[in-house]
C-alpha cells in the first residue's frame, strides 16, 4: 500500500537525490535502464549513455508512463542531441507539476 502512494506521488525518487550528490546523475537527462534492458538497446540508442542519467527527463516531461518505447527513445535522444541550461529548468518545471498532480504515474 505505501508502494503504490510513493510510486504515484513519485517519492520513490528521492533516494536518486544522493546519486545527484555523488555525480553519478543529474536532476535532469534520460532516465537511467537497468542493465538487462540496455544490453537489447539498438546501437544508436547507446548515445543515450552520453549525458548523465536524470531523476527527470524530456521523455518524462512529455508524458512518463503514458508513452511507448519508441516515443521514450526519441525524446531521450532528442535530449541528447539539444539539451541547454534552459530546456533543463523547462523539465524540472514541468515535471515538477506532473508530480503535483499525478498525471502519467503508475
């Protein structure tokens, strides 16, 4: 029960904010894959792997568990390929609201 209230209010993120600290992730970049899953990964997906992982991300901005794999791997490169100071506070903002008002969290 706790589960399913940190998962939908989007508290399972907070222990990321000691990886932020430690520098192996930004607030802000695609977000991070478990191994077995980056291993099927598609070549040109690995430029992904070419900023830090974020705790938010353009994908995540753009509708988190609503979207589909393709449309994940798009926007994560889209990221790499544009990211700016000013599309990073756009995220944060944004995904700021989604967490406010749960929309996209399973």
């Amino acid at each position: 029960r706790f589960g399913a209230i940190a998962r939908k209010t989007s508290l399972d993120e907070l222990p990321n904010l000691f990886n932020v600290l430690w520098g192996q992730m930004s607030l802000v970049g695609p977000r991070p894959e478990v191994p077995e899953i980056v291993g099927q990964f598609p070549p040109e997906y690995h430029r992904r792997h070419d900023v830090l992982p974020g705790i938010a991300g353009l994908a995540q901005m753009k509708g988190r568990s609503d979207l589909t794999y393709d449309e994940i791997v798009t926007y994560d490169l889209r990221y790499v390929d544009d990211h700016s100071v000013l599309i990073d506070i756009q995220i944060l903002l944004r995904t700021f609201l989604q967490v406010l008002t749960g929309s996209g969290a399973r």
